[in-house]
C-alpha cells in the first residue's frame, strides 16, 4: 500500500481514538471486558497491577466514548455490570491487527 491512497483527513480523525485507547490500562480493560470480565472486580483481577481507582476513571471515559456499556442489575445487593457496546467490539476488531504489529515488533526488538 502508498501512503498517497491514505486519506488526509481520515488520517487525523483517528487521534481522539488512539489517544483513548492508548491511555495506560484502557485497551487491557477493553479485552477484559471483551474476554467476558462484566463485574468491576473481574476485571481488577483480569488486568494486573489496575487499582480501583484507576479503572473507575477509565470505565467512566469508555462509557462516555460509547465503548463500554453499565448496567444497574436490582438485585439485593445491587450489581453493577459491563458489557462492551457494539462500537466497543468493533473497536478492539479493528485494534487486533495494531497488536499483532506490535507483538511481531518486539520479537523483531528482543531478536536484534
């Protein structure tokens, strides 16, 4: 592929994406939710070294950017769950070829 048939303006509408979803612990706890984390603590036990606080911050950003979805569940006590949007799964889709290059980079780094 050239980089001419890269489109100028598609190009710069990705930032606000990449810069989402590459905030520390974001992606980690996309693909938690994705492999089936639905409950706060799942994904706190999911994604090593996340505090509490930090993926309170991340769910909220997420769930503002329309990635991931809360669900009040009325139970006694009430359950909080998380679910990944359809965006959400198109996103963490799109982003398997992203992580694949940068696997296949960091042989290529430890081999050199």
């Amino acid at each position: 592929m050239t980089m001419e048939l890269i489109d100028d303006e598609l190009c710069r509408r990705i930032n606000p994406v990449m810069e989402l979803v590459g905030q520390r612990w974001a992606s980690s706890i996309l693909l938690a939710i994705g492999r089936g984390a639905t409950r706060f603590t799942q994904v706190t036990a999911t994604v090593e070294g996340l505090s509490d606080r930090m993926l309170a911050k991340r769910l909220k950003e997420l769930q503002h950017a329309g990635l991931v979805e809360r669900t009040i569940v009325p139970t006694t006590p009430v359950q909080v769950r998380y679910t990944l949007t359809d965006r959400g799964r198109s996103l963490l889709v799109a982003m398997q070829p992203l992580m694949r290059w940068t696997h296949a980079a960091s042989l290529e780094r430890a081999a050199g």
